[in-house]
C-alpha cells in the first residue's frame, strides 16, 4: 500500500493553489494527480507551433478580480499582461459592445429613439448600474419593455440556447446576470479592480506554483485506478463529485464544450478578441488568442465554441448547470461528502459551481485557512 500525506485529485487551479499552500506553509508531501496529460486543467494554454501564438486548449480564460488577496497571491508566481477584456455581439449584423450598453443602445437604435430609451433608463435605475436582463423584462414601462425584449432577444436567447441548450429563465438567474445590461459607457467586459492574463501564459503560472520539492505531480493518472491502494492523511478531490461517488444517486449535468481551431492567413481576422454570436451559425463565439498577449504573426488563430450535453468519455466536463433541480442533486451528494473524514471537495466540479478563476483560488485558500 503506497502512502502520502496529502493526494489531490485534478491538476486544475484549485488543486494546484491547494498542493503549493501545503508543501510552502505546511512543509508535507503532496502528490498531485490527473488523469490528463498535462498540467492546469482547463486553464492549461500552450504555444502553438507552427504561430508561437498562445492558444487556451479549453476556451478563453481572461483574468479579473476585486479580491487584492487573490491578484497578490497569483501575483507571485507570474507577472501579469496588462488587459481589459472587450467582447463584442454581432445584432443584426452590427458588431455591438457586450455588455449591452449605452453605446450599444445608440448603435441599434435610430437616435431620437435611443436618447429616449437611455434617458428612461437613466431616470428608473440610475447611471452606471448593472441590470440583470430577467429584471430589465420585469419592467412595466412600456418603452423599457420594448428594449427588455428587444436585447433579450438579440443578445440572451439564441446566445443561451445553443450554451445550455435552454432558454435564459430556465437557468438560475445568476447565468444570465454574469453579462448585464450596463447604464454606463464602459465598454469593458469586467469592471473588477485587477485584471490582465499572465504574461507568460496560464501553464507557465501553474508550472511555477507548482515547482517545490515536495510536490510530486503524477499525470495521465486516473483517481480511479488508484485509490484502492493508496492511502492518504488529507484527500482534496476537484474532479465531478457524482463521478466520485460512483453516481450513486444519480448524474449530475455538465455542459461541454467542442472547440475548433483555424489558423487563418491573415494578420488579424476579427476586430477584437471575442465575438458572441446569438443569432448567426452554430458557434456561441469565436476568439482570436493574439489579442490576448498582443502577440505578432503573420498568421492568426481563431477558435470556434461549440456547446453540447457533455458525454462520459466522449468529451470534457466544461460547466455545471445552475438550476433547481441540479442543485438538490448537488446538495444530496454534499450531505454525502460531509460524513467522509478528511476528503475534501473543491473547484468547479467538485462544488459544482460556475466559479471564475478568482473564486476558485479563493475557494482554495479558504480552505486551506480552515485546515490551520
Ligand atoms: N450570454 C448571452 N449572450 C452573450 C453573452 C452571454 O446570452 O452575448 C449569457 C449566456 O447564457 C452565457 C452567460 O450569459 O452562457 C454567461 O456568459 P459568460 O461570458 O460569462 O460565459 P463564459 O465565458 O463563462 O462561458
């Protein structure tokens, strides 16, 4: 029987912040394991051969956070690029700011129409608030309940139907209320005090946290076939908490994602990094890397976002499902990972949380504080 102090179960960010915590502050073994052949879960990026052009294997990842502990902790580890994330949508074939904004308003609407539609606005919630689009339906005015349904349309339904497959009220309302309607001319995708991507790339940063001798990292190694002979003090699990329990009362849904990579050959091929397609084709959006850390080449890379169900070993777990149902599920397992001793859940699949990068390092250290 082999034994180790610590074994974390995925190699993503939160079981990577985890095995640097314990090995730097607590001096103990860790062995980190994960099923993939790499390092870094599904922030894992990599230069491409042919461009030197950082592509994001599992989709854009733009760092942003208001959590100074978080920014500072990454921060030793990888020295930043300094970027703002702009995305644009594409509403009857006029590239408009996402989030939907005032400028966004005054690009679709002839002006007398949009001044009036900003002034209203302006009068019921304010200037530089955000309004969730289900709130913004609420409305009983009925020039706002003209825009309500005019975006909602344009921007949210066919955007959320090809991503989950359903319609945007039928998810917890916190999805749709990532991407608001924003009383302000900001055109930036996130307003959070710290922002950028890692100067050298997401699997850099990862290789570094990861870089003490008492973490041994063990990949193409899956938690199944070897935990019935190992034995551990602490087990962090950020692998899908139904996998772990032999989905035992029942899947939990995730969504997946299957992403195609053009090289195109020309220097640029979009007007920004990422463009939403609610309307247009089968893709929710494509992103062009170089954007990214403004990097030259002749060439360029774009990649294609296609959502579907995710499939147990036909395709990658990308997103759980916040809804109703899914949640109660969840909260079934978790009453069955709160009677385990000293196994611990965490990250995206393990809590089964539509975390961004800064809550799942913050979910981390939390976690590690309690464990002082
Ligand atoms: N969304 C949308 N249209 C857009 C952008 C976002 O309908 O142009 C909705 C959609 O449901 C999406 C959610 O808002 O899944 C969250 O968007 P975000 O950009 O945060 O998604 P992520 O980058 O996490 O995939």
């Amino acid at each position: 029987m082999r034994k180790v102090k610590n074994l974390i179960v995925g190699c993503g960010l939160s079981g990577v912040v985890l095995a640097e915590r314990l090995a730097k502050q607590f001096h103990e073994e860790v062995l980190i394991i994960d099923r993939r052949n790499h390092v870094g879960g599904n922030i894992y990026d990599y230069q491409d051969a042919e461009t030197n052009i950082t592509v994001h294997k599992y989709g854009p990842h733009v760092f942003h956070t208001n959590d100074k502990a978080v920014w500072n902790y990454l921060s030793q580890f990888t020295d930043w690029h300094r970027f703002m994330y702009r995305v644009k949508a594409v509403m009857d074939g006029i590239e408009v700011n996402i989030p939907f904004n005032l400028d966004s308003l005054h690009k679709v609407f002839p002006r007398q129409l949009a001044e009036k539609l900003e002034e209203k606005l302006i009068n019921k919630f304010g200037f530089n608030k955000k309004i969730p689009i289900l709130e913004l339906r609420k409305t009983q005015d009925a020039d706002l309940e003209f825009l309500a349904d005019y975006v909602y349309q344009k921007v949210f339904l066919g955007y959320t139907v090809k991503q989950w497959g359903v319609k945007p009220e039928d998810l917890d309302k916190s999805v749709s209320g990532r991407v608001p309607v924003y009383i302000s001319r900001d055109s930036r995708y996130f307003q959070d005090k710290y922002q950028g991507i890692p100067a050298n790339g997401y699997t850099a940063m990862i290789e570094k946290m990861l870089q003490n001798p008492l973490i041994k990292v063990e990949l193409n190694t899956d938690f199944k076939d070897i935990l019935s002979h190992i034995e551990y003090e602490r087990l962090f699990f950020s692998g899908a908490i139904d996998e772990y329990f032999n989905y035992a009362l029942g899947r939990l849904p995730y969504r997946s994602l299957n992403i195609v990579f053009k090289t195109h050959n020309c220097e640029y091929l979009q007007s920004g990094p990422q463009i939403n397609f609610p309307e247009n084709y089968d893709y929710t959006r494509s992103v062009e890397y170089k954007y990214y850390l403004d990097e030259k080449s002749d060439k360029t890379i774009v990649s294609y976002e296609y959502s579907c169900p995710y499939k147990e070993g036909k395709n990658e777990r990308y997103y759980p499902i916040p809804n109703n149902d899914n949640q109660q599920l969840y909260n079934r397992y978790l009453s069955k990972a709160q009677k385990l001793k000293n196994v611990y859940f965490i990250g995206r699949l393990g809590d089964y949380k539509y975390y961004n990068m800064d809550q799942t390092v913050a979910r981390a250290l939390a976690l590690f504080k309690e464990l002082k």
